[in-house]
C-alpha cells in the first residue's frame, strides 16, 4: 500500500521534471522552499499534513505568468498528476482548490473562500517573495523580463486592476510597493505573521540603502 512519503517523493520527481528548466525565481528550489516553509506553519496549526505538502509542491507546476495567462493550466495538470496517483476525489479537490486560489493577483483580489490549508500554503508562498530570497526572485524575475531596475519617473500603482497588475512592465522596485511591502499584513496564521514580520523588516532596511546609494549618499 502507498504511504504519504511514497506519494510525496512521486510528487517531488514529478515537479522537478516539470520545472526542469523554470526561471530561477519559481524554479524546483523555490518550491522546496515554500514546501519546508509550509511545514514549519503546519505543525503550529490542525491541519491535514498531506494536503499541505501536496499544495505545496504542486502550487506553481504550471505558473500563468509563464503560460500565455493561462491560470486554469496549474490546477489541470495537479488534478491528472494526483489522480495517477488514485488518490481520493477529497483530496485531489483539496489541493486544486489551494492551486487555484493561492496567487496574489493585484487589483484588490480577495478569494472569500478559505481553507486552513490555502491559509498555510499561501502563508508559504508569501513568505519567500519577501526577506533576502524575496528581493533577489524580483530582481531576477526583472531580469528576465529585461525591466528597469528602477526609474524615478515610474511611480508605483497601488490601484492596479487585476489585469493591469499582470500586464505591467513597471521597473522591479516598483514591484516592492504593489506586492512584496503589502504582503506583511495579508498573512493568514500566527507562524506566518511572525516570519513576514522580520522579513518585512530586512526589505525596508534595503530600500533605505537602495535609494542611499542611488543617490551617491552611501
């Protein structure tokens, strides 16, 4: 019989054949990262563990970004992934359900509907585009999208709609202030908010160095 660590390293080949030649921002290491980071949550909160490692590993194995917009792509491929593994309908609409609703979208976008497993899975996923790896995913993430790094002239837009967030070319530091400084208080569990919280902090600590030395003052 299949036992949860059989079905988690069938999963974990699964994802690093997909993601084989991913940016480096969402490529097998930052899924390592949100799935440790997921786990760490979980055992502060009731959760089902196999959910949570599941929607971890699973979250980003089709990222709309580098498919054409396409956000049902992800929650399809999950969904034939684990139903090759015959696992049950539950648990399978479980972690698509996480899959669908995890991303930050822009534009105010609230998902109404809640799991404790989205909530620790996100929390997750949040936390590593914030801190030391959060700032450097930006910077490549522009770099591979060949934007500025930044530009006095471009002021962020706090106002995006959902599809203006996901059609801007704005400069990567711009991308601080509409995502990466907000995500501090959208935090779902106790062990999330506690990690952003010194996150957070590096990343204002660097933006003061940042605009110092963009200035010759540092």
């Amino acid at each position: 019989m299949r036992t949860s660590a059989d079905i988690i390293e069938q999963t974990i080949s699964y994802v690093k054949q997909e993601l084989a030649n991913a940016e480096g921002g969402h490529d097998w290491f930052h899924i390592e990262r949100v799935w440790k980071s997921a786990k760490t949550i979980a055992q502060t909160e009731q959760s089902d563990i196999l959910v949570v490692e599941l929607g971890a590993l699973l979250h980003d194995i089709a990222d709309s970004k580098f498919n054409g917009g396409d956000e049902e792509l992800g929650p399809q491929k999950a969904e034939a992934f684990l139903t090759s593994l015959s696992l049950s309908d539950d648990i399978i609409q479980q972690v698509v359900f996480i899959i669908r609703n995890i991303s930050f979208k822009g534009g105010n976008n609230l998902t109404t509907q809640r799991t404790l497993e989205l909530d620790i899975v996100q929390d997750a996923d949040r936390l590593d585009a914030i801190g030391a790896i959060g700032i450097a995913r930006a910077f490549n993430y522009g770099g591979f999208k060949n934007r500025e790094l930044y530009n006095p002239a471009i002021k962020p837009n706090l106002n995006m709609s959902k599809e203006e967030y996901k059609n801007s070319n704005a400069p990567t530091l711009n991308h601080f202030y509409e995502k990466l400084l907000l995500l501090k208080d959208l935090m779902n569990t106790a062990s999330g908010k506690k990690l952003a919280a010194q996150r957070h902090e590096f990343m204002e600590h660097y933006l003061t160095q940042f605009y110092n030395e963009w200035d010759g003052k540092a």
